[in-house]
C-alpha cells in the first residue's frame, strides 16, 4: 500500500514523466490540475484517486490469474504403472517422478509420462510379400512390452518419446517381412505358420539387444493368420473340403476296423467265458463225483464195519452155540432127541432089524430100552 501515495503523487503532477501523467490524461480526461476543485469531488477522503484504485484492482486480477495458472502449470500427476519425464527448456532432466503428485517450475517445464510396465498394443495391419510373390495382411498383432525404467532416460535420449515404436513396432514389421520374403504362400499360411511368433520375437529380442542393451522386454507377441488373396483362399477351401473328407473316410475305416476288432474281442471273450464255465462246471462235476466217491467209500465202510461187526456177532453167537451144543452133544441127548423126533411120527416103516433104519433104531432104541 506504500506504493499507491507514490503514484498518486506522481499523477497529480503535470509533468510528462510521470508514470501515470500523459496515459491517465488521455484515457480518463483532465488531470486533477485542470479540474482544480474537481479533485476533491474525484478523491476519497485518504488522498487516493479512483484511478489508482482501478489500476491497482486490476494488477491485483492479474496477478490472482497468474498465480492461479503457475499453480495449474506446476502441479501435476504421474499414475500407477507410469513414469514422469521432465523437460526443461526441451533438455531432458535427470530426475525422474514416480506415482502421485508433483510439481514443477511453470511455463518452463514440461512433463511426459511414461508407460513402464507391461503394455498392450495392437499394431496398424503389416503387408508383406511372400518368396512367390502373393501379398498378405497380417492384422491385430499384439506386442506386449515392457520398458526398464533404469534405461529410460537412454531410451528417450537416443530414440525419442516413440522408443516403442522405433525398437518394437517396426522391429516386428521387419520381422515378419523377412519370414515372408523366406517363405512360400503355402508355408506362411499352413505349415509354418505356428514358427512365425517364434522367428519374429527371437529376431525382435536380439535387434532390441543390439540397439537398445535390452532396455525394452518383449513379453509376449500374438500374430494371426495373414489375409491372403481371395482365390488362393477358394483354393485352400476346396483343398480343406477334400482333405476334410479324406478324414472323413479315413476315420470311417477305422470305425469300422474297430468294430470288428470289437466283435473279434467280444466274440473271444464269449469264447474264453464259455470255456471258463465250461472247465468251471467240470470241475464242479469232478468235485461232486468224487464227494459221492467220498461218500460212497464211507458208506462201505460203515456197512463193512457193520458186516464185521455182524460176523463177528454171529461168529462169536456160533462159536458159544458150538461150545454149549459141544457140551450138550452127549449120547444120552441125542437118543433123546431122536426119541422126540420119532415120537411126533405117526408111522414108520423098516424092514426089519437088517434095514439101516430098523439097525439104527435097534441101535438107539436098544441101548435105550436096554439101559432101562
């Protein structure tokens, strides 16, 4: 506020010098001197005038918007998986920003910021020309690279702000040119087809190495297959219809092959099943004739010892028969029993005492009677 007495002061002279004299008395009319009595109607009660005031107001605005826009213009954000690059004056700092919130000088001082982790990106479609001369398209290639942030300082200085594009992107067009410029139309579209990420990533990694020291890491690289000329495109669809086909027969084959291996197999294993039931039910039959043999000679056995036994019964019965009977046998009981036997006869005929029955009862008879 010291100032604003001093331009007052200044612009209440006639002087031509002043800072404020020849512009004031221009754009806002006479000055006060001319006025005369004016002045104090156009001043406030402190001495100051409202041209002072406006003036000031206005310096005030500015610089309110200068210091706004220096705020705006310094502070800054660096997100995740990023890396802050400043420039001063377009020379590259040293310093590097990680994650957050920052700030820089304004107005002088740019910042770039920097993917650093493991980023997609889907290429413009790369047209390449095989060793027999048909163009392909290959597009939707995916590169997924990562950047080392120790070296990104070498990259930017040596490569620009497109390191990606002058390492990676184009690396892998020239690859995938240099397969094709080697290759057949057959090959590059058929049967090396799956080789083609294999050469292009090797050839990619070992130009990076030379170029850059392996600042920039090739992750992964997707490559479908080229589009090629329609025509030759109708002749790999006819040849894949008849090669279909081919397959089709062929797997016909085998599915008949297969089933009668199959019948074979059944067939042997019914087989091989009838001659297990059979040996199964023989040896059942073998098991249950020799159980009744078994049963058979247990059987004998017990009617042998039976029969002993018996013998042995009667033997014995026979042999006390004889021994009572050899105790019996006496000459007295035999004429008794004869004596019995004649006795129930009724009659009897003998011709004398000569016959051999008339002798034998001559004999038996007489000694009965004459021992009576």
């Amino acid at each position: 506020m010291t100032t604003i007495p001093f331009l007052n002061q200044h612009s209440s002279q006639p002087n031509s010098n002043g800072p404020f004299a020849h512009g004031t008395s221009k754009i806002n009319g006479p000055s006060s001197l001319e006025l005369g009595g004016a002045e104090d109607h156009n001043s406030k009660p402190g001495g100051y005038s409202i041209t002072c005031i406006l003036f000031t107001g206005l310096i005030a605005v500015i610089a309110v918007f200068v210091l706004i826009a220096c705020l705006v213009n310094s502070v800054h954000r660096v997100n995740e998986g990023n890396v802050g690059v400043y420039f001063r004056s377009g020379a590259l700092l040293d310093s590097l920003a990680g994650p957050g919130l920052h700030t820089a000088l304004p107005f002088i001082t740019t910042m770039m910021e920097v993917v650093v982790r493991p980023e997609t990106t889907y290429l413009d479609p790369l047209t390449c020309t095989t060793s027999d001369g048909v163009t392909n398209i290959f597009r939707n290639v995916q590169v997924i690279c990562s950047v080392d942030q120790s070296k990104l300082r070498y990259l930017i200085t040596n490569y620009g702000n497109d390191m990606k594009k002058v390492l990676v992107y184009d690396r892998v067009a020239e690859a995938v040119q240099a397969f094709c410029a080697n290759s057949s139309i057959d090959e590059v579209y058929n049967s090396k087809f799956l080789e083609i990420e294999g050469f292009v990533k090797e050839m990619v990694t070992e130009k990076i190495k030379v170029l850059a020291d392996e600042a920039i890491t090739v992750l992964n690289l997707f490559i479908p297959k080229p589009d090629i000329p329609p025509m030759i495109a109708q002749n790999y669809r006819e040849v894949k219809i008849e090669w279909t086909k081919k397959l089709v027969a062929e797997e016909k084959k085998k599915i008949e092959k297969i089933k009668k291996e199959t019948e074979i197999q059944t067939a042997l294993l019914e087989a091989e099943k009838a001659k297990q039931v059979s040996e199964i039910l023989t040896m059942q039959e073998i098991k249950r004739a020799e159980g009744l043999d078994k049963i058979a000679d247990i059987d004998n056995e017990r009617r042998r010892k039976i029969g002993q036994t018996d013998s042995d019964i009667s033997t014995f019965t026979a042999l006390s028969d004889a021994a009572v009977n050899k105790e019996l046998l006496t000459d007295q009981f035999i004429k008794l029993q004869l004596t019995k036997a004649l006795m129930n006869n009724t009659k009897m005929y003998f011709s004398g005492q000569d016959s051999a029955v008339g002798g034998l009862i001559n004999t038996v008879l007489g000694g009965v009677f004459s021992g009576n």
